[in-house]
C-alpha cells in the first residue's frame, strides 16, 4: 500500500456516499478528525462545530471521518451517524462515510495523514477517536493533536495559520 503523494489527490466519499477530491479544499485550512457516535470524546462535536462556525470565513474546514475502530464506538450507518451529529449537536460541517484508520484498510487519507504527522514516540498508528490533524492552506499536515486535545485547545494553532 503506498501513501499518496499529496493530500489534494486523494478521492474520499461524503457521508451521503457522493465521491469527492480532496483538491476541492485546496486553499482552505483544515482540521481533520477521526469522529465516534458513542465515545466519551463524543462531546468534541461540539467545540468543533463552534471552531466550523466562528472560523469557516476566514478559511477553516473541519472535515469529520466517522469510525468504528475503537471498541465499536460509531455502530450505525453513515445516514444514522449524519442524523446524530446533526440532532445532537448541529454538525453543519462536512461528514464523510465511515473509514478506517489504522490496519490493512486504513483509507489514503488517514495513510497520507499518519505519514506526514507521527503520533508519540513515533508511532503512526491512531490510538484513539478524535485524534486531529491541522493542515495548512497548501495541503501540508502541521500537527496532529491527541484525542485528549479538546477544539478550543487548538484555535491558536488555526487563527495562527488562517493569518
């Protein structure tokens, strides 16, 4: 499996299962994000959201990747996980179908992602839900947050490289 080479060549698909380019968010600052339905990290949709919306003018993206490697932790499919960011806590943001982030089907992405940004000691493996990556405007992985990292955490990081 090689990792592609830019982030802008990779295809993802919507949670409404349209095929989609990343080259789309070309320009844009992005903070992309491994979601959970059920998880105790599950209350960050709602400082994310918050980020989208105070931020989402100046440039900001926050694109949220639903997945259920973590104990089962995001169970439904993607209409019914659509359905709960949205009732629960007003995701506007874009939602992408169900992926995996780690093992021999990890999606492009996250192969891209993990390359460019190394977890703890090293590791590129994904260790929890929530774990964020911050790209800026020319498609290069600056950091990548723990899911402990709660969204107000990180607006520094992000105003920082809207400008």
């Amino acid at each position: 499996m090689s990792v592609p080479q830019s982030l802008y060549d990779i295809q993802v698909q919507t949670i409404a299962g349209e095929t989609r380019p990343m080259g789309e968010y070309q320009g844009k600052v992005l903070l992309i994000v491994n979601t959970a339905s059920k998880c105790g990290f599950t209350p960050q949709f709602e400082g994310l959201q918050k980020l989208y919306e105070q931020l989402h003018e100046k440039g900001l993206e926050v694109l949220g990747f639903p997945c259920n490697q973590f104990l089962s932790q995001d169970p439904g499919s993607n209409d019914e996980i659509s359905q709960f960011c949205s009732l629960n806590y007003g995701v506007d943001f874009p939602m992408f179908a169900k992926l995996e982030v780690n093992g021999p089907e990890t999606h492009p992405l996250f192969q891209y992602l993990k390359s460019q940004a190394k977890g703890v000691m090293g590791s590129e493996r994904i260790k929890w839900n929530f774990t964020k990556f911050l790209v800026n405007r020319d498609g290069e992985v600056v950091k990548r947050y723990p899911p402990t990292a709660k969204p107000e955490e990180l607006r520094k990081d992000v105003e920082q490289l809207l400008g």
